[in-house]
C-alpha cells in the first residue's frame, strides 16, 4: 500500500507542496539550519566516540600497572 508513495510523480508533488508551504524565501534557511545541525551532531558523535576510546586506554593502562607489580613479586624458580 505505501510501496508506492514515494515513486516516480509522487515525490515531484511533495516538493511542490513543501515548497509552497514554507516558500522559495524560507527555503535556504531551512536547508543551512539542517546542514548546521548535522555537522553539529557528527561533531557530538565524534567527541563522545574519542572521549569513550580514551576511557578506554586509561582502564587498560590502569589495569597493566596493576599486574605489573604483582607478576615481579612472585619468582619464576618456584614452581
């Protein structure tokens, strides 16, 4: 039933539509708010990924020098 909505003729009259409902003016405007919002949320997601890697590298490192000390204690002889 909505296999066919966004097809060929249908599109061309959506546009048509959003066009006459916020006119040519308004258009560009919306069209930059979008493109500052989605560089705003990639930037976001960028951050949070580079904030969670380094939070990462810190446990790890936390945890190497925590085994470190613990491995020189105990002496490779006696087994």
């Amino acid at each position: 039933m909505l296999g066919d909505l966004f097809s060929g003729w249908h599109i061309w009259i959506i546009l048509l539509i959003i066009v006459l409902l916020f006119g040519a003016t308004r258009l560009p405007a919306l069209a930059r708010s979008i493109g500052q919002s989605t560089r705003i949320f990639k930037k976001e997601i960028r951050e949070g990924q580079e904030e969670d890697e380094a939070a990462e590298a810190a446990k790890s490192s936390k945890t190497e020098a925590k085994a470190e000390p613990g491995a020189a204690d105990k002496p490779a002889d006696k087994i």
